[in-house]
C-alpha cells in the first residue's frame, strides 16, 4: 500500500513537471515570436483600447512643471515619437530602467524620439535624484490633474506610454521595461 503511494506521488509529480516544462516552453516560444508590424510581444498592447487612446489624448493636453518649476506643455513634442515614463524616485524598477532610457533617447532623439519622464514624487526628491543621476531627457513634475486622470488609471509605477507621430497610443507598459524590448518599437515607428 505505502509502495503504490510513493508510485502515484511520483507519477502526480512528473506529470505536474510536464505540464510546467510545456507551459515554460510555450511562453518562450511566444515571447520570442516578433508580431507582423516588428513589435515584440508583450511590449505593445495585445489590443489597443480606446481607454489607452484616451490616456495618450490626456497626456498631450497636459502642462505640467519642469524641475525649475517652468511649464511645459506635452504637445510641443507632437510629431515625434513619444515615450512617455511615470516614475518616482523612490520607485526601484523605475530607477532601474532610466539608464536605458537615456541611452535611447540619446541615440533617436535627432530621429525624432523624445522621451520625456514625468515625476510623481514631490519635486525635490527629484531634483536630488537628477543631480546624483543625471538624464538625457526632461523630467516634469506630476501635477493633481495627472493624479486624477480618469484615462489614465495609475496602478502602479513604472509606467511607460508610447506615442506614435499622429499622436496613437502605439503602446503602453506597467512596470520595468528594458532597451531590448523598446528599441524595436522605437526603430518600427521610425520607419513608418
């Protein structure tokens, strides 16, 4: 009796394996699939909603507050491509992914890339942090109207827009993103 629960443990075990190593294996496999339009997936929006769209709209209305308390307006940067980041200081993948972004935004901005990081932090936090960190890029200051955004519902930090030239939400990303997953999305609006 004790020998064939060992048995029937040991199958449940192998088959729990099995079905781990496939689902493992699938989700490499997709992940490693480019989509028709050149897009990584799980970097663009499997569908493109009109709330996402809504939220691009919003943020191209905004003025908000540069570090030196000087407004900028998001639409100034209509007609290039957008990348725009919520982050904090105190948020560590946030921290983590503003090196790749400068770096990015370096090497597309004379092609029509800005990026642009809009704090949701007070702004002296933020200004410490530019100075320890310098970026390549603007860094503005969230205001309550960004907060209160009923397109753009903040669940968290990071979070990254993408903007095509006409102002379409190309996609959006909850969480860390890396140069390996965004710099194709940049190169593919680019060459539209």
């Amino acid at each position: 009796m004790r020998l064939q629960r060992v048995l029937g443990l040991t199958l449940a075990a192998g088959v729990v394996t099995l079905g781990s190593v496939g689902v493992l294996t699938y989700r490499l496999v997709e992940q490693g699939k480019a989509t028709a339009n050149g897009v990584p997936p799980g970097v663009r929006s499997p569908t493109q909603t009109e709330v996402g769209q809504a939220a691009a709209d919003a943020v191209l209305q905004w003025v908000l507050p540069d570090l030196d308390g000087r407004s900028q307006t998001i639409a100034q940067w209509r007609g290039k491509v957008l990348v725009v980041n919520f982050w904090a200081s105190w948020c560590a993948p946030c921290i983590e992914e503003m090196p790749a972004f400068s770096r990015l935004h370096e090497r597309y901005a004379s092609q029509g890339v800005q990026f642009v990081g809009i704090g949701m932090d007070e702004s002296e936090p933020m200004q410490r942090f530019v100075q320890a960190r310098p970026v390549s890029y603007p860094l503005l200051a969230a205001t309550p109207e960004v907060s209160a955004a009923p397109a753009l519902p903040m669940s968290g930090l990071p979070l990254t827009l993408v903007i095509d030239r006409d102002g379409r939400l190309e996609m959006s990303r909850l969480g860390r993103l890396d140069e390996a997953r965004l710099e194709p999305v940049l190169r593919h609006l680019l060459a539209r």
